[in-house]
C-alpha cells in the first residue's frame, strides 16, 4: 500500500526536532530527510531522536554534484556521496536522491562520464548498505543549478548503462506531471521509481520553483496516481512543496491539507 511522507524541504523554517514531531502530531508517519537540518542537529542525535519515534526515512537528500558544479572536486563530491549511503543505511532510509550537477562547461558526453563513473563506485557502496540510489532529472525550466538531466529517458538510459538493481528513478510530479506524454508511460515505469515526489502547479517550471498547494494547480494528480497504482507502484509518495507561495502558510495547516489531499487521490 502507497505511504505519505513529507521531505523536510516542505516545512524550511522548522528545526529536525520540530518537523519529526509536527509531522507525528498531523498523523504523518515518515519524512525525507534533508542532510542539512540533519547536520544542524547532529547525525547520531537525528538517528536517535527517528529510532525512538519510530518515523521512517522515505528519503535522504541529496548527493551528487559530480560534474564540479558546486565547485567541489569529483573526488570530493564521489567522498560525499558515499557517505551519504552510509547514514542513509543508517537511517534505513528507502532511498538517497542523487543530483548529478549542472554540466558545468563540460560537453554532454563527458558529464555523463563523470556520472556513470561516480555511480559504479557508489553502487559497490550502495550494495553494501542496501540503499537504493535514485536519481533523480527535472524540468529544463529550472534543473540549471542541480542537474543537466532534464527528461525520463536520458536519466533511465544512465540508469541502465551502470547494471545496478540499486538504482532507480525519482518521478517529481512538479517536473513532469505536466507531460501527456510522460503521465501516459507511468504504467510501464512504474516498476523503475523508487520514490514519487508529490508536487503541483500553476505553469511548467521556470526559473525558481514556485509550488503551490496538492489540488490548487493543474498538475493531473488522481491521473498520475490512479496509473502508477496500475503499473504496480506501492512506494512512498513524498510532499515536497516549495516557492514564495508555501513560505506564507502556516506549516501544521499544510500538513493537515496535504494529508487530507493525498488520502483523496489514493481513493481516487
């Protein structure tokens, strides 16, 4: 059966301690994990603190920046990420999103290179704590910063060129859920994502992501979770909400309507 989580990303302003305890109180039993709110507590601190409220991790974010984008070393972004895998072994986390980067000046080819070659090495990783690594393309409109994947195709073609039962695809409903063409595949795809990101939208990205609430766009979400049932998927699907429009909510209200909108698109 599909689960809600909410990725802490949806609630910026909160502290680690205050997400996993709003997010219990609104009946919310499972979050993404954000690597930055986790670092600003302390990991071990952050592990027991979700051991003892017994929250489960329907994500880690994020990893990658393997092209130099962010102005990190290949090594020392490969470095990173493993330990990344690590904690979100730790953490027994479904899943580590992983970002590869802008392409930074480099051609298209050897971006790719660099990827395929940093997720050989962290599949070894990735085996051995048996994390699933999912990664993850965006929307052209705003991926510039993140990553220079920016459809299903080219990021699946990386998948299948490492040979890793380890590695899968992030769908992000803000990115994507505005393609007729993808909405109508996501029987046949269902079977290679590891984590649906709930979003929704006005407009197709562009620039900053502006998000609104789950119902208040045009994104087709009893569509999309209606066919991803249909091809079999019974993962988390995780709110990440961001953009001028969320920061002016009141954070437990959100909660409470995101969970509400989410029960009605899985009767749906």
């Amino acid at each position: 059966m599909a689960r809600f989580a909410v990725n802490e990303m949806t609630t910026f302003r909160w502290t680690f301690e205050e997400d996993v305890q709003s997010y219990l109180q609104a009946g919310i039993r499972a979050l993404g994990v954000w690597r930055q709110k986790l670092s600003d507590i302390g990991e071990e601190k952050g592990a027991e603190l979700l051991a003892e409220s017994q929250a489960e991790v329907s994500s880690l974010s994020w990893a990658g920046g393997f092209t130099g984008s962010d102005g990190r070393s290949f090594k020392e972004a490969v470095a990173d990420a493993v330990d990344a895998v690590e904690m979100a072994g730790a953490l027994k986390a479904s899943c580590l999103i992983i970002y590869t980067g802008a392409r930074a000046g480099h051609t298209h080819n050897h971006a790719r290179r660099l990827v395929r070659t940093a997720l050989s090495e962290l599949a070894e990783a990735a085996e051995r704590q048996q994390v699933t690594l999912a990664l993850e393309p965006m929307h052209e409109g705003c991926a510039s910063e993140w990553t220079f994947l920016t459809n299903l195709d080219d990021t699946l073609e990386v998948i299948d060129s490492i040979k890793c039962s380890r590695l899968k695809l992030v769908l992000d409903t803000y990115h994507f859920g505005l393609d007729p063409a993808v909405v109508e595949r996501l029987p046949e795809l269902a079977s290679r994502i590891a984590l649906v990101q709930l979003g929704d939208a006005r407009r197709p990205p562009q620039g900053e992501q502006d998000r609104c609430r789950l119902g208040d766009g045009e994104i087709p979400l009893p569509e999309i979770v209606r066919r991803l049932t249909r091809g079999g998927y019974d993962g988390f699907y995780e709110l990440e909400l961001l953009g001028e429009e969320i920061e002016s909510f009141d954070y437990r209200e959100l909660l409470a309507d995101s969970k509400a909108s989410f029960e009605q698109l899985h009767i749906g």
